[in-house]
C-alpha cells in the first residue's frame, strides 16, 4: 500500500510514526504546502525507509506522478479541504488533519468529492483511540450507566508557540474547529448521541498577538431525544519547557439515568460511580488511528472512526461556531 503526505502541519505523526507498524505500507512521495513548510527537516527524522522519497513543491503534480493509495493531507487549516478534495479526484483515500474543512461550503463540495470518488476519508479524531475514552464508551454501550443524559467535555491546551496563521480567521476557521471538535466527537461518541441544536461563546481575551484566535469557549449542545451536553475549550493551560505535565488536559463526564462514567488525570483513566459504588474501570489497548484505518480499507473491519463521523463532527463545529459568532441558537 502506498502513502504520501502533503504538508507537515499538525497531526502528522499520526501518518508518519504510525507507518514503522504497516509491514505493506510505504511513503513513496511528499509534497510541501508552501516555501514555509519544514517537511523536509521533519521527514529527516525518521527511518531511512521513510525519507528517501521525492518531496515536490506542487501536491498536484505529486498526487498525478506517485498515484499513492492513501494521502496524509496536513496543510494550514482553511487548506485542508482543498488538498482533500484533489486527492479525492485521483482516488486515494484521505487522513485529513482536522477540521476537514474550515466552510460548510468547502465541507460540502468535499463530501461530493469523496462520493463520487467512492474513496474513504478520517479526520484525526485520536481521541476515540485512547484507552480511557475506549473505556467510557464500553460502559455506556454495556449499560452500566443507564440511559446517557448528561455531558461534560473539556479540551485545555496552552498557548505556547502558534503559526502565523492562527492570527486570521480566514486562515486559521476558528477554536471551536480546530480545538473543541475533539470534544464535539468524542462526547457523541462515548455517548453514543447526535446533537440536534447548538449555543456558543467564544472570545480572544488573552493573546491579543492572534486576535483571530479564540482562546477560550463554550458550547451548549442539545442531544437529539433530549439531554445536554457542555464543552468547554482554552488556550489557557499553563506550560514548562521541562514539560512536567502534559500537552492537553482532555476531560469527560457523564452522567446516566443510573451512573456516572468520567474520564479524569488529564484522560489517563477512567471511573465508574453507581449505587454499587465507585469503580476503576479496566483500560483497554490504545488503537492507533492509521492502523486502523489500514485494517478497514484492506479487510473491511470495524472503523475507529468512519467517513460520515468525520463529516459529521465538523460540520457540528462549523455550525456552533457560527452559532457562536451570532450569538444563536442554530439547527444541527
């Protein structure tokens, strides 16, 4: 099976580091997605095996020459949809860095794109791979919390050092796309619920450096069939160069018609509270987004993640957003 990645930004580890693991799988090809990108230097980094490729300047002319099964599509975010949207139309399936797209408009000319091509598409949602989220849904799936009434969802991270882009709204889509769709995904996930309607807030209060960065925010969501859901998101996390605590503080509780399951220590484990008492509940191995996504496309196995739930979760983002630029309520 071959790889290529177009652009290093974000998640590209997902693509890159996952590869040593796929004995069928090999980059024959990468493209920059700019004169800024340092996609070179980062592919120095790694095994011997993964280098030595052609890295072109034009993902167009890589896409046409290299004919890759799948592509990693890692651009600046408002280019997402756009490489995504090439790829498609030469037929290779598609990990995108997230949000897929930064417009409903370019979200919906890329869901067109995938139809047509028949090709499968995921959004890095991680998240569902760790093993205290694994743990939250088996819960809920098992019933051991009755019927999922209640949400809470946070994603915390600190500002450090942001590109140039996240400045501009046009460049950077928003916090809500990019940060809280982790949430957005993972509490419909572990709940096993789709929203029907959203609020939100956002501002900039902290960084006047990045005005079109939001850095901090809040979505009510409500569940199709009722309940609620809160999700919470910031640029406000303290950080060390010792780097004595992890990057994100990723959260979630939810409470049942006849327990709580919550995921807690920065997403690390996972504790069940019912009338029989408390409980820590077992984690299960962690599945790696790439490997699975591998195991679907050559023996149709059970997704991780699926097509629809990527278009799905950004379009909630994209919607509460907009929601939280209006300051309404809007339809899901």
């Amino acid at each position: 099976m071959k790889f290529a990645i177009i652009g290093s930004y974000g998640h590209r580890n997902f693509l890159l580091d996952s590869l040593s693991k796929l004995p069928e799988g090999k980059l024959v090809a990468a493209a920059l997605w700019g004169d800024d990108d340092p996609l070179a230097d980062v592919l120095r980094k790694y095994p011997d095996g993964q280098i030595d490729v052609p890295i072109y300047d034009d993902y167009r002319r890589m896409l046409d020459e290299a004919h890759p099964d799948v592509v990693g599509v890692f651009m600046p975010l408002h280019r997402l949809a756009e490489a995504s949207i090439e790829a498609a139309q030469r037929g290779c399936h598609i990990l995108s860095e997230k949000p897929l797209a930064t417009t409903l408009a370019d979200l919906e000319t890329l869901r067109g794109a995938v139809a047509r091509a028949g090709v499968e598409i995921r959004a890095c949602f991680n998240l569902r791979g760790l093993p205290a989220f694994q743990a939250a849904r088996q819960a809920v799936q098992a019933g051991r919390i009755g019927t999922p009434i209640l949400a809470f969802g946070q994603k915390s991270y600190p500002f450090a050092d942001r590109d140039k882009f996240f400045a501009s709204r046009e460049t950077y889509g928003g916090t809500i796309p990019w940060c809280a769709i982790h949430a957005i995904d993972f509490v419909s996930w572990c709940c096993g619920r789709d929203y029907a309607r959203a609020a939100a807030l956002h501002s900039n209060a902290a960084h006047p450096s990045h005005p079109g960065m939001e850095d901090n925010g809040g979505l009510l969501l409500e569940f199709q069939g009722g309940g609620t859901a809160v999700i919470t998101f910031d640029y406000l996390r303290p950080w060390a160069n010792e780097k004595h605590w992890s990057w994100g503080d990723d959260r979630l509780r939810i409470a049942g018609s006849e327990g709580i399951v919550e995921v807690v220590d920065e997403g690390s484990r996972c504790v069940l509270l019912t009338p029989a008492g408390r409980e820590e509940l077992p984690l299960p191995d962690e599945r790696d987004l790439l490997e699975d996504f591998v195991a679907f496309l050559r023996m149709g196995s059970q997704p991780l993640v699926t097509s629809a739930e990527s278009f799905r979760a950004t379009e909630v983002a994209l919607k509460a957003r907009d929601a939280a630029d209006s300051r309404r309520m809007v339809d899901l």
